[in-house]
C-alpha cells in the first residue's frame, strides 16, 4: 500500500510534467489510504452524465460502422445482442469489445465480454447474500427491475459489509442500468443508514427460511414473490393438499414508537397479509380459505412470538 501510495502521488500530484491524469476501475477510489492527499479527484461513475458517451459507442457510431462494414442488415439483431447500457442520461450504449469482436469475427454473434474477467467476487456476494438478494436475482434473469439504495461511493474493502452492496458492484461493472435515479439526503446516508429500516427484518426472514428448508420435500417454498397487493414473506404451498395446510408467513420488527408490545406487532402482521391479499396466489390455485393457514412473526430482539 505505501508503494502505490508513493507512486500515485508522485505521477499524479507532485509531477510538473503531467496536465491530466486518468485512472480507470471498477469501484470508487477516493476514500482509499492509497489516495492520501489526492483530495481533488473527479470521479465519474455510470450515472454520471459527464463522458457519458466517452465509455461505449453510441447507437449512432454502431450503425454507421455495420453501414461500412457490409453489416446494413444486422442492426435490429447487433441492438439485440450488444444493446443496453446507460451512462448518466444516455441510452442505448455499445460495449465497445463486443462490437469490435463482432466485426473482427466476420458477424459473428458471441457472447464476446463475458469472457474478458472472472465474476467471482460478484458469485461470492451473491451466494452469502440474504434471501431476497437471491430472489432479485431471479427476477433480473426474468428481465424484471427492482428498487435499492446504490452507494456509489463504496470502495473494495466495504463491499462485504453492506447488504446492497452486490447491486452497487452490478451497476459500476455495467451489469445493471439504471431506469429511475432518486437522490437521497447524503447526510442521512452519513450516520447510519437511516433509510435501510427492513435490515432487521431481513435477517430473522433469512434465519427462519433457513429452518423451513428442511421441509421441503412436503412443501413448495416460496419466498418474496407476488401475489394480490405486494410480496409475501414466506409461503408454504403443500405437495399433498389433503395432507397439509398452505401457510403464509409474514415478519414484523417491534417498533415501540407505534406498537404497545409484540401481540400488536403481530396483528399489524396479520393486518398486511390480510389487507395485500397474499393468499391470492393461493386462492387462484385452488385452495380454499380454510386451507390456509396465515402466521406473523413477531420479533424484538431475542424475544419473539408467532400468532
């Protein structure tokens, strides 16, 4: 680290032959010791819109390139296979290798970047994320969106230590795009998180749908899909329906500010599954209401009551 220390600052700061330096990576590098006394980086991510169209060939530069290179014919399927990358307010942006390769190859179509890097730390983030990490995942393949909190921000070594940190990993290697960007109070951001309320509610939802694997062979379980109004929790559809009930379960967090203790925590939870009309799926399924069984989980720390 003190090598590259010294080595940065001397190329970059104290160096009276140099006008503009670049660095090129992945995650954002302003907050590493490496960078002592760089205070004056300007850092440009995938929502910047400066150099937004710096990083990847436009729609425009692709097709005139298949104009000169015979490709006329192939652009609807050339969009299809190397299309979908936004840089700042700009869409509709080429990976670069891709359409090189592309035109190296003769037309052929392959899946060209893929092969250029190694996504272990991306699997490693993925595999010992909570469950609903997993279930967005499945939704991305589905060509589904979703909402989290990016912290552009993030350097190397905190990439283990936040929950949304695989989707802040995804959108600076160019994996996700964003489609709506909300900007939230940095200062919030600051001291503590203020805005991840449901971590709490993650972690007992991961460490019960960890006990109910085990029953897998009589149920089907589910977790985090929808059905009626929003997303259940958990849900338990049984294989043989005279053998068992379906369940549907649904965590709540106490919150001593609104509730008196965690029988009402747990109502409030029964009020959710009730009022979004989770047994909907159910329901369309064929199984009646008496077949259903619906529990709240309610948790306070170590304590905990299920009704």
């Amino acid at each position: 680290m003190r090598f590259f220390s010294g080595l940065f600052n001397a190329t970059f700061k104290t160096n009276k032959y140099l006008e503009r330096g670049l660095i090129t990576g992945i995650t954002r590098v302003a907050k590493e010791s490496i960078f002592t006394g760089m205070n004056n980086l300007n850092v440009i991510t995938t929502t910047s819109n400066k150099y937004m169209t710096s990083f990847g060939f436009t729609e425009e530069e692709v097709f005139a390139a298949l104009d000169n290179a015979g490709y006329r014919k192939q652009k609807e399927k050339v969009k299809r296979w190397y299309d979908g990358f936004t840089l700042g307010v700009c869409s509709d942006i080429y990976n670069p290798w891709s359409i090189v390769s592309f035109m190296n190859e003769g037309g052929k179509y392959d899946t060209y970047w893929s092969n250029t890097s190694g996504n272990g730390l991306v699997n490693l983030l993925i595999q010992q994320g909570n469950p609903s990490i997993k279930q967005i995942m499945e939704d991305l393949l589905q060509g589904k969106s979703f909402e989290a909190k990016i912290d552009e921000k993030i350097v190397f070594d905190q990439l283990n230590g936040s929950a949304n940190a695989v989707w802040s990993l995804l959108l600076a290697t160019g994996y996700l795009k964003v489609l709506n960007l909300r900007s939230l109070d940095e200062d919030k951001e600051g001291i503590g998180e203020e805005g991840d309320d449901d971590t709490p509610e993650r972690f007992y939802h991961g460490f019960v749908l960890g006990l109910v694997v085990e029953l897998a062979g009589r149920f089907e379980i589910t977790s985090n899909r929808e059905s009626g109004f929003g997303r259940y929790d958990i849900m338990l559809t049984p294989t043989n329906r005279e053998k068992d009930y379906a369940y549907i379960i649904e965590f709540k967090v106490h919150k001593s500010s609104k509730e008196k203790d965690l029988a009402q925590t747990v109502a409030n939870a029964h009020s959710q599954i009730d009022k979004k009309l989770y047994d909907a799926k159910l329901i369309a399924d064929g199984f009646s209401s008496e077949q259903i069984r619906k529990y709240g989980f309610a948790f306070n720390g170590k304590e905990c009551l299920i009704g």
